[in-house]
C-alpha cells in the first residue's frame, strides 16, 4: 500500500527520503546506524547551542 506524501508532515518525508537515499547507495545497515547516530549527536548540540543564545 502506498500512501501519497504530499500532505506528510516534513520530517516525515525527509525521513523517506533519507531511507531512499541510503538504499540507492546500497549504504550497509551498520554504517548507516553509525553515520546516523553522529548527525543525531551533531543536530542535538545545535539545537543545545540555539537555546543558549
């Protein structure tokens, strides 16, 4: 079953979008669970780092 992702929320879509690149590059699950737990390190300080200013 497809569901049209026109009126998804955004970080719903870039989530499949995410998925889809990561499977188009034949991204081996582990490397990608590793580069992924990086950007959420990276993007939580920046959102720390937001809140300060």
């Amino acid at each position: 079953m497809n569901i049209p992702l026109d009126n998804a929320p955004t970080h719903v879509k870039l989530a499949v979008d995410l998925i889809l690149l990561l499977e188009q590059n034949e991204v081996p699950t582990e490397d990608a669970l590793a580069a992924l737990e990086i950007v959420r390190k990276d993007l939580e300080q920046k959102l720390v780092d937001s809140k300060k200013e």
